[in-house]
C-alpha cells in the first residue's frame, strides 16, 4: 500500500509490508540489504524517504529498515482524532518493533533516529523491552524538567514550531510547489536540490478526490507532536535507560540551536555520549549524511569493540 507519491531515484526495496496498529492505522515498513540490522525513521511531519541520503549509505552492509510512523510519508492517512499522541505514538512504536520481528525475524539492532523518532524510540526503551544494541539520536526533542534552565528555551522553541505548523499551506497542485517553498526556507539552506526534492515528494501525498496533493501528516496532527502533553518524567525516565546511547546535535555555523544546550544537560543526566555535527542543522542527516552515518558507524564499532 502507497499513499504518498514515490521519492525521486529511490533504491530498490528487498521487502516491503505494513503494520496494523490498534485503531486500524497502518504504518509503512522497507528494508534494504543485508548484515546487522540497523533500524531508521524521521522527524515530526517528515518521512522515512527524506532521509533516504542518510540511511542509503548503510544498505551495501547492514539490513537496512526504514520506517514511517503513523500519518507520515508512506503510512494510512489520518481519519480521526488522537487525543494523547505521545502515548499513541509509543504504543504504536511497540506494535511496529513487534511488527518488524514478526515479518523478518527478531535481530538485535542499532537504532539511528532523527527528531521525534529519536524521542520515541528513547520513550518506548525506557517502558518497553526493546531490541536494540545502541542508539544513536539526532537532536531527539527532550523536555527538561521545568527547573532546568534548559526548560525555557525547549518551550519557547517548541510554541514557536508548533504556532507556525499549524499555519503551514497544506495543500499544493504539484510537488514542485512545495519544493519551491523548502528552497525558499532558510531552514532547509544547507540542503542541496536533490535532498530538497526528495523531502518535498515524500512529505506529501496525492488526494485523488481533490485532485491535488496535501501534506501528509496533516498540521494539526504536526502541531499536536510539537505541544510535547502527556509525556510528564519522561526527561527522568529516560535517564534510567541502560541501553548506550549515543546524541547528536547541529552546531550551525551561524547563529544558536536550542538543542546544543539541551542535547548536553541531557547526555550529562543519562551518561549518554555526546557529539556535535558542525556546520549543520537540525536537519544534519540531510545536509551532511556522510558525517552523520560515520558517527553512527563508529558508534557501532565501539560496541563491538
């Protein structure tokens, strides 16, 4: 099942299948090659494929699995309301670890995330038996205890998205529309035309009844994920995870990240390791995918060392 226009050069899928979660939303899986397992998926409103740079990179030796979340990319569209998302989200990304062993066999894995999967992987470990050997998570989106002096940028960085989310245009007669948007975006400066095309087909999905396409994580559901409700110790929680943890931050040549300062007093209460990327974003893995996959394959060899 396709419910998103397909990415531009995309490499040939080894086995393709959905996962059924509890309210009848289906998720969208693919793997890729063959080795140790490495297990990838995006951030709030994004999709698997537009960081297909990234994770492609593992394909030639690790099994490489990619996945959607709910509402994203590949996966069902939304038909109904969440009413708590974050716990949603978690519960679903139980039935996809469940789902991803149960198609293709159970197999210690690495994890290398991005934003909001990031979160939710690091969420679901600290509750949930999970099968990773390592993760490594790119600027995962942790709310610090309300104490720290951490708290006030994450919420003031985190009203600012989701205030301008959910005033996103959401609908567009062609991809190349949306693409013209990202170019435009001083967000997305450090990503070339390629990276920029691939980002805009995946994040959209054609509506054959309006005959047009729409963003396929609608706004709101995207504005819900960056309100950040229903997920209090969450920041206590994941500290206690005993898995090797592994964070990455951006370090943008010019102006601040919000996730410099977070990243680190998150490392230091978790013992987590901590690594900057420089002269990159949030959006590193799209703009300098080489680094970002030898960070996450040194990390590897450090476990197996």
């Amino acid at each position: 099942m396709t419910h998103a226009p397909s990415a531009p050069a995309l490499p040939a899928e080894k086995h393709v299948f959905d996962v059924l979660l509890e309210d009848g939303a289906s998720v969208s899986v693919r793997v890729y090659g063959n080795g140790p397992r490495v297990i990838c998926s995006h951030g709030n409103g994004l999709a698997a494929d537009a960081f297909r740079s990234f994770w492609q990179l593992f394909i030639d030796d690790y099994e490489t699995v990619v996945f959607d979340f709910r509402h994203h990319g590949r996966s069902s569209p939304l038909n109904k309301p969440i009413p708590k998302v974050w716990p949603q989200l978690i519960r679903d990304y139980d039935v996809i670890m469940k789902g991803i062993a149960r198609e293709i066999g159970a197999a210690r894995s690495l994890g290398a995330f991005h934003s909001m999967s990031a979160l939710t992987t690091l969420l679901h470990a600290s509750e949930y038996e999970s099968p990773w050997i390592g993760i490594v998570g790119f600027e995962p989106p942790v709310k610090p205890p309300s104490h720290y002096p951490e708290f006030e940028i994450f919420r003031a960085d985190n009203s600012r998205l989701a205030e301008r989310t959910i005033k996103r245009r959401f609908e567009f007669n062609e991809v190349q529309e949306l693409f013209d948007s990202y170019r435009r975006s001083s967000a997305f400066a450090g990503v070339d035309d390629a990276g920029l095309q691939t980002l805009a087909a995946s994040t959209l999905r054609w509506n054959a009844d309006k005959q047009l396409y729409e963003l396929a994580c609608p706004r709101e559901l995207e504005a819900s994920i960056f309100a950040m409700q229903d997920i209090e110790g969450a920041w206590e929680r994941m500290c206690k995870v005993k898995i090797p943890v592994q964070l990455v931050a951006g370090e943008p040549t010019t102006g601040t990240s919000p996730f410099m300062a977070i990243e680190s007093a998150f490392a230091r209460d978790g013992g987590f390791s901590f690594t900057t990327v420089k002269n990159a974003t949030h959006f590193m893995q799209m703009e300098k995918p080489e680094e970002c996959a030898a960070i996450v394959r040194a990390f590897h060899a450090g476990l197996r060392s």
